[in-house]
C-alpha cells in the first residue's frame, strides 16, 4: 500500500476459546474504531494505511496467534469486491454497494 491511499477492507475475527469472549469485545471496540460493523465479527470499510497500521497494532495486543484468527481481504476499491448475501442482507452494508 502507498501512503495517501485509500482501501476498500473486509475484516473478520474469530476468537479461540469460550473463556476469550472478553476478548473479543476488546476487538469488537477496535474495529468500530475504523470499519463498519456489519454483522458479529465482520467489518467493512474505506482506510488508509496509516490507519490500517493503527488498527493492527491494537489488535495485535489481544491476537493470540495459537487461537484467534482475523482475516483481511482489501481492494484499492469496493467496486472490486463482489459481495453476495445467502439469507437476510443487513441494511448496514446499503451504503457500500
């Protein structure tokens, strides 16, 4: 990523054991920070790679890398991404098609 870029992300986490469900409002709160929350652990939105590198070092605090999970898939665009609903769309993601 370029510096002054803006990106299109879809982030999504998974938290390994029952007993870190405390965790995972910890990353709940970060991602509401920059993205959009969509549904339960998945956020979209536009960032830069400032931001986007703000976002990581937050998260990384609470990441256990032997069971928790966060998947990033970014575009330079939204228009880039193909997004398909199986079941109710949330009216949240409207504004991003």
């Amino acid at each position: 990523m370029v510096n002054g870029d803006v990106y299109y992300l879809d982030l999504r986490y998974s938290t390994g054991q029952w007993w870190r469900k405390s965790i995972a409002k910890h990353f709940l709160k970060i991602c509401k920070k920059y993205l959009t929350h969509v549904q339960k652990s998945v956020f979209e939105g536009e960032i830069t790679p400032p931001l986007l590198v703000k976002l990581r070092m937050e998260l990384d605090q609470y990441i256990r890398e032997e069971e928790d999970s966060v998947i990033v898939f970014s575009s330079r665009q939204e228009r880039w991404l193909e997004k398909e609903f199986w079941g109710a769309a949330d009216e949240k993601t409207s504004n991003f098609f």
